[in-house]
C-alpha cells in the first residue's frame, strides 16, 4: 500500500512540476552589458527551443532621457498603450505595447514602460514570449538586483 502511495505521489509530482514548466517557461541567462554607467541590457534565452532570446534594458540616467527614450517609442505599431500602476493600483509611469513588422509579418515585440525617471524595455520575437518574461522569476531576479538608485 505505501509503495502504491509513493507512486502516485511521485507520480502526480512530476506531472504538476512539468504542467507549471510548460505554463510558466523558465528563461536561461546569457549575458548581460553595460552600455554606460546608468543602463544595462540583458540577454535570456527562452524554452523550450533555447533558441528565442529576450532583451530587458534599463536607463536610469535623468528624467530627460526617459523622456526622450519613451518619446522614440510613440511612432512604432501600438497593440497596447496606456498607464504603469504599482501593485497598489498607484499609477507610476507610462507603459506601451509595440510590434515591428516586416512584409506583414510581426519579427519582433517591445514592451516598454517608465516607473517615475526609470526607463524599462523587454524585446522579444513575439508579444506573448515579451510578457511571459516581464511575468517571470528571472525578469523578478534581474530586476531586483539592479543598482538603481531611490529617487
């Protein structure tokens, strides 16, 4: 009876482990630059191909080049455009949602948002993979290790 259980239980483990796998993908860290002093730019590979990389940028540097940055963004393709709110449903910045096509066919996904004068971006190959990486504990992890400054 308890090597029955175990089975099972080993059993229901794996399937719940490879169900949260495929509903949630892991993204792999590449490499990560800095362009200059008050940005970075990461690159993170995703599943299950490894072949899909994802960039997640960050400019610190002063509101103004936050502005201009955003400002840069408004010509492109919208899906998406609106306000950034914080987990309390305070509005902290500006957030769009934009698709780059070549002969009709959608061949990379920027989101980009601004929290106060921070500028953030995620590029990916399509908008589902570029949200799945905002949503993910390596975007969590990348994010909250950056040395941005209070302001």
């Amino acid at each position: 009876m308890y090597i029955v259980l175990l089975v099972f239980t080993l059993a229901s483990g794996i399937g719940i482990w490879r169900a949260f796998n495929h509903a949630y993908p892991q993204f792999e860290y590449v490499t990560c630059l800095q362009p200059y002093s008050n940005a970075w730019t990461f690159e993170f590979r995703s599943p299950p191909s490894q072949t899909a990389n994802v960039d997640f940028f960050v400019d610190y540097t002063s509101a103004e080049q936050t502005h201009r940055l955003v400002d840069s963004h408004w010509e492109s393709e919208f899906v998406e455009r609106g306000n950034k709110f914080d987990e309390n449903g305070v509005k902290i910045g500006e957030r769009g949602v934009t698709v780059f096509r070549s002969d009709g066919e959608i061949k990379s996904a920027k989101i980009f948002w601004t929290e106060g004068d921070v500028f953030w971006s995620i590029n990916a190959p399509t908008v589902e993979l570029a949200e799945a990486f905002e949503n993910s504990y390596a975007f969590g992890m990348a994010r909250s290790g950056l040395p941005i400054p209070s302001r």
